[in-house]
C-alpha cells in the first residue's frame, strides 16, 4: 500500500459514539455508485471517501432481481461504463453485469471501502460545520451509527427495493394458487408443468415470460395495454465482425458504444419528428416474428406514442419465439376478477393458472427516502427545483445520480460524474468549502414544471410518484430529463459560474 493509500483509505470503524469523517460520501453501490467512486478516484485520489449500501452485497437491482432470465434492456457497450470496455454479447444476463462491476471493483481497489449492509436514514448539512451528518441503520445487528462527509453523493438508485409496486385486485384472496412479484422472487419456485400468467407487458414480462416458457406448461401474458418492442440480435454484427478481426476491445467497445449511441438518438429523434413513421417501422418489424394471423393492432399497439415509455428490447426476438411455439400466448383486456382458478377478464373469461405473476412494475424512491434537514430545517423536495438534473436548489455539497430512462443508464452516470467532478475542481479553486444552487433574480416566477412532463415520458411508475418529486423549470440550468443526444453536448460545456451555483 502507497503512503497515498495510507492516508486516503478509511480506517474500517464503525462505532457509534464516534462518527467516521470521509471527504465525500457515495449512497449506493451500483452502478451509479460505483461509476461515481472510479471517477472520484481518478480525479481526486487524495481524497478519502466510502460508499454505503443496505444490501449484502454489490450491484443494487442486479443484485435484488433475481427472477428467471433477468438481463439487461440495453447494450451493454453502453451500459458498460465508458472507461471499461465491455467484451461480452450486448445483451447481458444479470449475472454476467454483477462480472463486470465485480472486475471494476477490484480493479480500483473498491471493496474496502463498500459498507454493505449500511441503510442511510436521514443526513442533516450544517452551514457552521460545513459538514453532513448521515444516520446509518445496520441492517444486519440494528445497531445505529453516524458518518459525516464533506460532500455527500447519493447513488442509490430508484427502485424501492423493498416493496415493488403490487395493485390488488377483486378475489385475489381466494385465489388458490400462488401469486408473486418478479421482485421478490423464490429462490426455490420450481414452475414445472404450471399453467403461469404473467400480468405486464414491459421489460420484466418479456424478459421473464421466453425463460419460464420453456419449462412452464403455458404462459400467458395479460396485458391491459401494449408496449413497443424491438428485437435486435444478441451481439450486433459490427461486433462479432471487429472480434474476428482481433480489433483491441477498448476500440471494439468504442465503436460499438458509438454506433449504439447513434442508433438511439436516431429512434429519438424520429420518435419527436416522425412518430407515426417510428411507429410502423416497429410494427413492420415485428410482423415477420410472429405467428401467422396474429393481431398485431390489438396485442402490440401501444396507446402512447413511440418513446413516451421505454421501447423494450427482446434479443433475438426470444419473446415472439415462444408466441410461435404455442408455449405463450397474450390476452389484451381488463382483470374483472380473481378466481379460484385464476382470473376473469371483462371479456368474461377465465384464464385458468397455478401461479400467477405480477409484472406490474416498482415504486420510484425519491433519493433513497432519505430525511434531509438543511440546518436543521426539513427538506420538502416537492418544493424544491432540480439543477441539471444533479442536484437540488437550496441543498449544499449533494449530488445525485439518476441515469436515462430510454438510453442506458450508464451513458449519464459517467456524464454527471465528469460534471460533478468539474464541479469539486471549481470549489477547490475557490477555496469554497460549500456550493448551493440558488435561484437567481431572472429566475424569479419561473413557471415551475412536474418532474416529468407526460407529453415526454408517462410510465407508470412515474406519474404514479410526481406528487413526491421534486420541480423542474422552464429554463436552465432547472431543466432535466434530456435526450442524450442533448447532454452529451450541454454538460459537459455547464457553466459552474453564471450565479445558479452559490460559493462560500
């Protein structure tokens, strides 16, 4: 070990009478915060800093999702951060990411500083001290304990991983079979000859419902909407074909990174332009996967337009291939009823089923559900306004993390982290022990917009938690949730100094 090392690494103690001191503290060891702590080192290895995370182990949703055929819903050469390249197929199974943070862990010295185990409840920031202090709740002995930090990054993701969002329905008590969220998945469900219904129709359903097909008596899918979805291959050509040509994997990951990052602004860009052509682009590309004579207006004809939700990917097409084989099929209706059985729909019939699964999505966290006081006042977030989408007005020394919706996460994990960065090298060029956005006197009756606009984006489980959310504005710097193809070209230019951030 360095003598750098010697000074920077904190000393593992974790005692309750005795706060440990970190220069910047990260909430959360996924991918966020992981991304966070290798950028954070890289710039700054002087600094000391730990990340704290309430499970037992790496990963955030890689790590709590654990349903069959879990993997990702984007590229993993964009996925991938931008400073590991990524060697694998583009689509990734879960276990198979959790490889690849573990690779970065340990290629940055990282799990010495990862407290697993560790739930942040509150953090309270004093203006005198110029310091937080965050309450931790050890989730293994229950045991309290304190930290205090310089800076405090939240990286904890926005999954509320304790309880996935779960509606109820009429007779679910007497159903006789078992119900239960992709979220909380037994490790022991053996779905052998079981007649299975699958109610969702994103992400988590057409992922879940090819790798249960196969061993499963039936699938069914009941779905009160449809999504939109794309069937690229498991590795995009241009892959496979630099690979054959020994092309070094750092340029492999590049290219790909770039041509994935192309595809995608494009989708965009025609989802705001042309949507109706977007539209019957992905229609007409599912046709040909499909079974003969298969309603394609009625099971896959979204009631939002292309990109308002995320278009969810099935690699190979692995989802339609079981709606080929008979192994699946989709119901399009509304559940009128549980049965003993299974479920009435309005149509009045009854999908007979052992187990029933419901896909129905997650409850957003509003940054971990952590109580903030800003000198010992309560931070109401629905009152405040984002800056950039990084951090928060009236909130000193926090940054957070929150990644793209319809791109891949990633591609904004590494974006923010060069800003907030750029944004600790500003503080120590002015000797500014504290930084806080502040509206300025032009921002003054700026019209205050919900955190997501649906004319933009309308997923469920956003509109379901704009009323816990904090604002944007009308104007930057207290705008969010861009396209890439925008923030790629708008932060990394961010002026740090045009009075929306307070200096002291």
């Amino acid at each position: 070990m360095t003598v750098t090392e010697q000074r920077t690494a904190p000393e593992r103690r974790d005692d309750p009478s005795h706060p440990q001191h970190v220069d910047v503290l990260i909430v959360g060891a996924g991918v966020s915060g992981i991304g966070a702590a290798h950028h954070l080192q890289e710039r700054f290895p002087e600094k000391s800093f730990l990340l704290l995370d309430a499970q037992d182990d790496r990963g955030g949703t890689w790590w709590t999702h654990r349903y069959p055929g879990v993997r990702s819903d984007s590229d993993l050469f964009t996925y991938g951060y931008r400073f590991k390249p990524w060697r694998g197929p583009s689509i990734a199974a879960g276990e198979e990411i959790l490889n690849y943070l573990d690779e970065v862990i340990a290629e940055d010295d990282l799990a010495s500083r990862i407290r697993y185990q560790h739930r942040v409840t509150a953090a309270s920031w004093s203006s005198e001290d110029r310091r937080w202090t965050v309450q931790v709740t050890r989730v293994d002995t229950g045991e309290d304990l304190r930290f205090t930090t310089d800076f405090l990054w939240m990286c904890q993701g926005y999954y509320n991983h304790a309880q996935p969002y779960q509606p109820r329905w009429e007779g679910m008590d007497r159903f006789e079979g078992q119900v239960l969220h992709p979220q909380q998945w037994p490790d022991d469900l053996d779905l052998t000859g079981k007649r299975v219904v699958v109610i969702g129709s994103g992400s988590t359903a057409a992922t879940l419902i090819p790798a249960i097909a196969q061993q499963a008596a039936h699938v069914t899918m009941l779905q009160r909407s449809p999504s939109y979805f794309l069937a690229p291959p498991l590795t995009h050509e241009l892959a496979v074909t630099l690979r054959q040509l020994e092309i070094p994997e750092e340029w492999t990951h590049e290219i790909l990174r770039r041509a994935y990052t192309a595809q995608f602004n494009e989708l965009a860009r025609l989802a705001h332009e042309a949507p109706d052509e977007l539209h019957a682009f992905l229609m007409e590309s599912m046709k040909p996967l499909l079974p003969e004579d298969f309603d394609v207006d009625k099971h896959f004809t979204p009631r939002y337009r292309p990109w308002q939700q995320r278009i969810a990917i099935v690699p190979e097409g692995d989802l339609f291939a079981a709606l080929r084989e008979g192994k699946a099929s989709i119901v399009t209706d509304t559940i009128e009823t549980f049965t003993e059985k299974g479920i009435r729909v309005s149509s009045g019939e009854e999908l007979e089923a052992d187990v029933v699964v419901t896909a129905t999505g997650f409850n957003l966290s509003v940054l971990g559900d952590v109580a903030f006081t800003v000198d010992g006042a309560a931070v109401d977030f629905t009152e405040r306004v984002t800056w950039r989408g990084l951090m928060i007005s009236g909130v000193p020394n926090m940054a957070y993390v929150f990644g793209y919706f319809r791109h891949s996460w990633t591609l904004r994990v590494d974006l923010v982290s060069d800003l907030v960065i750029r944004l600790m090298e500003t503080m120590q060029l002015k000797d500014a022990t504290m930084v806080v956005p502040t509206l300025r006197d032009e921002d003054a009756g700026m019209q205050l917009r919900p955190w997501s606009d649906p004319e933009d984006f309308n997923a469920g489980y956003v509109m379901r938690s704009q009323h816990v959310l904090f604002k944007q504005g009308d104007r930057e710097p207290w705008t969010h949730m861009l396209e890439h193809g925008a923030e790629m070209e708008i932060l990394p230019k961010a002026d740090l100094e045009d009075g929306s951030l307070l200096y002291r």
